[in-house]
C-alpha cells in the first residue's frame, strides 16, 4: 500500500458502504502480505477472510488512531502469528548475522539475483525467513511502507523495526545464496517434497495434467519420506468415505439458521 495513505483524514467507526470499501481497497494489499507469510495460497485466503471478519466484530472501536490499511495489517499480523505453522527450517538469526561480520564472508550474486528473478525461488527464500523479519521486509520492500508505519503496526519501536528489515534482508539473500547448494543435493530428485505434497490431493483426485501425474510418479519412486505420507492421505481418504451414511439428510432448517446467525452478527 502506498505511503501516502498515511495522510489520510482519520475515521470514526465503519459502518456498512465504509466497512464495504474497505474491502475491495484493501483484499490485494492483505492477500500479498497473508501470502508471503504462509505461503499456501488456501491459507492466505482464510487468513484475509478472517482478518476482514474480526474487522467487522470489531469495527465499532476503530477510531482512525492509525489508518485503515495499518489497522487491517496489524490484525492480519496477530492473527498469522497466533496461526503460524514452520512449513521448512527457518534460518538462525544469531547463524545469519555472525556469517554476515565476517569480512570473509560474500556469495555469488549472479546466483543470488538469478534465483530472485524467479518468483518460485523468491518465495522458497522468503518463507524461510523467520516470521517477524519476514513480516518486515514484506511490508517495507513489497508494501513500500516506511520502517515508522511497520513499527506502529506490529506494535514495535522504530529501531526494532529498522533493524527487522536490515536482518530480514540479510536473510533473504543468505537464504537465496543457499538455495543453490540446496537444489545440488537434490538433483535426482523431480520435485521438491513441498511441491510434491501440495500437488498430492490433486493427483488423487486425478486433477493433474499428465506431465506434471508424471513428475509425481517420478519423485514418488525416488524420495524416501514422502510415499508414505500419500499412502497414508490414500488409506485416511478411503476410511472418510465410510463414514457416509446415505440415511443422513440434511435438516431443512439448517439454511435458515445459518442464514439468522449472519444476520444477527450484521444487526450487532
């Protein structure tokens, strides 16, 4: 979101059109940033959703303390830490740093710039990133926001959050420069286990196209920890379809209730 915003006139309260256009202003800017901190895009989506629920339930307080869009942030930070699962090994801070005062310490810059050209090698390096730098250098590098709106929005001072961004940069190039060496040792391998296991459910439901069905088989054949987690997603999938019951209806009332209890969270 662009730095102006910060100059916007502060607002009481969102009410109907308000709250309504905070959503079509707002969803791209929180998906981009939801993304880049969980990196499943299901997820992201969940977490937006969620973000703009707990907005409504809470859009009486609002009192234009800070902008909108750093209001939204903030809860969409809260809530992704409070949900915050390791989808790999972060890099160590302490690791990253005490490589980074060594005079002898450099990498391959052709390597690192090309691999960041690369929005799938970007990403595998920015989610490595341990969350609050990655939070940080989302925000600033990719929101352009400035280090004083992150500070005010992740709830930190302004040193902490300058420092946020110089780390997670450090971090972003050191995770970038070893992505090299990481696909080295994987070379006979097709596909990364993430790529792989993201790709499962689709296989089983016979979703994929046939070079990538092809590219799965292969990785299956060769990789020693992922056959079972499939086996193990097939056998739990056929026990889930033992559970239905063809004398289980649905009650007719359920629409109706669903129906009242949105309702009666829109009237409060």
């Amino acid at each position: 979101m662009a730095r102006s915003e910060e100059g916007r006139e502060p607002a009481t309260g969102l009410e109907g059109s308000a709250f309504e256009a905070l959503v079509g202003e707002h969803t791209d800017s929180l998906y981009r940033f939801a993304r880049s901190l969980v990196r499943d895009s299901a997820a992201a989506e969940d977490l937006v959703q969620e973000t703009f629920l707990r907005a409504f339930e809470k859009r009486h307080t609002f009192r234009g303390d800070a902008s909108p869009a750093t209001w939204l942030h903030r809860i969409l930070h809260n809530l992704a830490i409070d949900r915050s699962r390791r989808l790999g090994p972060e890099l160590l801070t302490a690791e990253v740093e005490e490589r980074w005062r060594d005079d002898a310490y450099t990498v391959d810059s052709e390597t690192v710039i090309e691999r960041a050209q690369t929005r799938e090698e970007l990403e595998d390096a920015l989610i490595r990133l341990p969350f609050l730098y990655r939070a940080a250098v989302v925000l600033h590098d990719i929101e352009d926001w400035t280090a004083r709106r992150i500070a005010e929005t992740l709830g930190i001072g302004l040193p902490a959050a300058k420092q946020r961004i110089r780390r997670g940069r450090m971090m972003l190039v050191t995770a970038l420069a070893q992505g090299a060496e990481r696909r080295a040792a994987h070379s006979g391998v097709p596909m990364r286990c993430w790529d792989a296991r993201r790709r499962v459910s689709d296989y089983i439901d016979g979703e994929l196209s046939a070079e990538e069905r092809t590219r799965l088989e292969r990785h299956l054949e060769i990789c020693p920890t992922c056959p079972p987690l499939y086996a193990s997603l097939v056998g739990v999938r056929e026990k889930l379809g033992g559970l239905r019951d063809p004398d289980t209806v649905v009650p007719l009332t359920l629409a109706e209730q669903i129906r009242t209890a949105v309702g009666r969270r829109g009237r409060r």
